[in-house]
C-alpha cells in the first residue's frame, strides 16, 4: 500500500471514530427514552385496569338509557332539578340514598339550619327499625310514637344492609308520607366501592344481605355497584313520578362542588351549612355486626 493511500485510510478511520463518539450519546437518549415510555405505558395501564370495570360498566349503563330513549344517566343527578320546584322546600326530609353517600353531611346541613334532624338513630331506636315495624304493621312508615314522629330530617334511614329499608321498602315510603321531600345522592361509583371497602366490613355486609336489586352474593365489585344503584335510582324516579304535585326529589352529587349552594337554592338554608363536620357522637360510632342483628 502507498503511502499517501494508507494515510487515507488511517485519516478516514478516526473520522469515523469521531462520527460514532458524537453520536453515542444521541443512541443513549433514545434508549432512555424508550424505557421511560415502556414504563409510563405500564403504569398506565395499571391504572386503566384499576378504573376500567366502573368506565366500562358507567358506559354501557348510559348506552343502555340511549336505547332506552332515557334523557338522564341513572348514575348522575337530573340536571336544573332544584330549579323546578318552589324554594325553600318544606320537611320533612328523607334521603333515600345510601350508606357512605353524604348522610352524615346531610345531617349537620339540617341540623345547622335549625330542623329536628335525625341520622339512623330515632331515639333510642334505628330509624330502620321503626320505619319497617310500622309498614308491617300496616301502619304509615313514620307513624311509631316516639320513634319517627316530628322530625324535620332523616338524613339515614336505613339500619346498614342488613335494613335497607330505603330499597326494600320504597313504594310503601313514598306512598305513606304524603308531601315529603325525598333527597336521592350520588358520588362516583368507584369512591363509593373504596369508601364501604375501608369502612370495616361495610362492603361484605352489603354482598351477604338479601337486598331488593342486589341478591345475597352479588356486590363484589363496582361493576354489581354501579348496576344495582342504577336500577335503585331508576326505580326511585319512577315512585315519586307516581304522585305528580305531592313530593319533591332533590337530587344531589355530594363530591360537586357547587352542592353547597345547591343545597341552599333548594331548602333554604346557607351554603356554608354543607360541610360542617358532625360532631354527634353516634354518628362516629361504628356499628358491630352483633348490635345489628339485635332487635331492642
């Protein structure tokens, strides 16, 4: 080989050592960056299969309403509800929601402006108890002496799962208390699933009880939620709707924001009401399984 030739050669060769050096670091971003999205892929993907069942069972729920030629989502409150009535609605106040669905804060908004409120104990009684010894009595669900009479609010009035006398018992409610203002909460299906999950055994409780729409075994996860509370909040539209002029159903979504001042538009009482904690004992008090099942 020449001498000029192999002066090329070796002249070539570190330019090419240089090209690679400068691009080394090039190679390296994009290796970091493909792990970086393989991961963040992988996270999300976690977090789709966390939420997707209540994604997936909210959206065949509101496909299921289109077909059904419904305007209103069985999992959300009716839109401008409260504009339609006459404020400031008169007691008393029931709430026909569920367990871990705002009642307590519906007990401290009442109880705050001035109204006789009561939170799953009337008394020395469950509300639950009283409501369903006066229905089979044959008797008008807050007809007991003592117990349910001359209350302004009953913020619960169920007696947990086991008495859900809300569901069990809703075309006796509705029809036995004439001129009643029925209140029906909302909150996203996953909240409530997590919210009864962390509540101690709140959740089981909910799958081992034989409740209207939810039969003993089903409730394990918030696909059964969402499909139960949606067929409750259906059946609830259609009770009240039964009596046109005779009650009020105020719905609510306790995580909206602006629900404080829903809340005063509709009853009357100051938005800054909602969300006073409750400082009541009994309402911080959790509930054995045994005190339950007892009946006084």
């Amino acid at each position: 080989m020449s001498k000029p030739q192999q002066n090329r050669n070796e002249l070539m060769s570190v330019k090419f050592a240089r090209n690679a050096k400068a691009k080394l670091p090039m190679s390296l971003v994009v290796i970091f960056l493909m792990l970086f999205l393989l991961r963040s892929s992988e996270q999300n993907i976690q977090i789709f299969n966390d939420n997707a069942v209540v994604a997936v069972a909210e959206k065949v729920v509101e496909s299921k309403d289109d077909i059904e030629g419904e305007s209103e989502s069985c999992l959300r409150p009716r839109r401008n509800s409260n504009a339609a009535v006459k404020s400031p609605l008169k007691p008393p106040f029931i709430n026909l929601g569920m367990p871990k669905m705002g009642s307590t804060s519906l007990h401290s908004y009442f109880d705050c402006g001035g109204y006789k409120s009561v939170h799953w104990k009337c008394g020395k009684r469950y509300c639950g108890e009283c409501i369903e010894d006066a229905i089979q009595a044959g008797s008008s669900p807050l007809s007991t002496s003592k117990c349910t009479k001359n209350f302004g609010s009953y913020a619960q009035i169920d007696r947990g799962p086991e008495h859900l006398v809300q569901v069990n018992y809703l075309n006796e409610i509705v029809r036995g208390v004439p001129n009643a203002t029925f209140i029906l909460t909302f909150r996203n299906m996953t909240n409530w699933y997590k919210s009864m999950s962390n509540f101690n055994n709140l959740r089981q409780r909910f799958e081992a009880a034989n409740i209207t729409g939810l039969p003993r075994g089903v409730g394990r996860n918030v696909s059964e939620f969402s499909h139960f509370y949606c067929e409750y909040v259906k059946r609830v539209r259609e009770e009240v709707a039964k009596y046109p002029g005779r009650h009020e159903l105020i719905e609510i979504d306790i995580e909206d924001p602006t629900v404080g001042w829903q809340m005063e538009e509709a009853f009357g009482t100051s938005h800054t009401c909602w969300g006073k904690k409750n400082t009541a004992k009994h309402n911080d008090t959790v509930i054995s399984v045994e005190e339950l099942q007892r009946r006084d």
